[in-house]
C-alpha cells in the first residue's frame, strides 16, 4: 500500500491498513479449538474464553497481537490487542499493509486514538463506526527508532499489569484493568 500522505509524517489509517470484517460469524461448538473473542475477554474481565468454534472457511484467524477495533455496541470505538481465535461480528482486524509502522506500535498508536473512535460512533439505539470513517483516521509517522523505543517502554509496563491482575480481586482488579486499558 501507498500511503496517502495528510501533511510532513502523516497518513490516513486506510492507506497503510486493511479493515478486515467478518463474513461467517462464528458459531459456538462443543470441543471447538480456537476461542471465540469477546470483548470481556479481550479486556481481561474473564482470563478465559467462555467458547469456543472449529477453523471457519474463508474467515481470517486473528493472531496473538493484531489489532482489533470494536465497531458497534456501546463500547463502540474500544481497541484490543488480539489473541488467537476468531473474532466477534461486531469488531474488525486492522492489517498492516506496510513497513512504515512497527506491528505492536502500530496497536499502542490506534489505541491511543480510541478517543477520537469511540466520539466518531453514530446511533441512537446501538452505536456504530463506519469503516470510511475508521479509514478516515489521521496518524503521525514517527521514525522507526522512536516506535521501536516507545514499544520497548511500554511492553514491560504492560506484561507487569497482565500479571497482577489475576491476583487482584474486587475494586482493585477493576481499577488497574481500568489503568491498563487507559
């Protein structure tokens, strides 16, 4: 892809990213291998997957580490890190399509622009992001050394909280989920 280029380091989300959607939503079956990916479970709300479904032909399995974008709901706008297994109707897998972004900077980079996703859902009844819309979004491109510096920042931060909070329980447990996800 050819980045379209808004401004000096600057591009629009849909030239760098495919949107992925779900064809064949998946269907819950008993000894299913891959979990079915929820957005309780993306958070952390639930450290397991509640269900679980068999390889869905024609349906891209998501990989530990893709981003994911919540398009309808009242989270709307929400972003996750993927975990392996097949994602819900109501989200969309972002595939780079570019060297431009380091992988796992490239989910803190949309994460930071949650935000701005979740003022862009629309609905009075179920609230929804349109995927021009999500295309329309504006990133800045930093140079690689400084991606590569902000992930090395981050990660550790983050792996730290994965592991305390299993041990949390009640309001603390919610508050550092809270303070992962912000």
């Amino acid at each position: 892809l050819t980045p379209q280029f808004g401004g000096p380091d600057t591009c629009l989300l849909g030239t760098v990213a495919g949107v992925r959607r779900t064809k064949n939503p998946a269907s819950v079956e008993v000894g299913g291998t891959y979990p079915i990916l929820t957005p309780n479970y993306l958070r952390g709300f639930i450290s397991q997957p509640e269900q679980f479904t068999s390889e869905i032909e024609g349906e891209t399995l998501v990989e530990d580490g893709d981003t994911l974008v919540l398009l309808n709901g009242d989270n709307a706008g929400e972003v996750f890190y993927g975990k392996k297994g097949y994602m819900s109707s109501t989200m969309a897998k972002l595939e780079l399509g570019t060297n431009l972004f380091n992988r796992e900077y490239f989910y803190y980079l949309i994460k930071s622009k949650e935000p701005e996703l979740r003022n862009m859902a629309m609905g009075n009844v179920i609230k929804r992001i349109g995927i021009s819309d999500l295309r329309s979004i504006q990133l800045s491109i930093p140079p690689m050394v400084q991606q590569i510096s902000v992930v090395r920042y981050l990660n550790p931060r983050i792996k730290a909280l994965d592991e305390l909070i299993p041990m949390l329980g009640g309001e603390a447990r919610e508050t550092m989920l809270n303070y992962r996800q912000a």
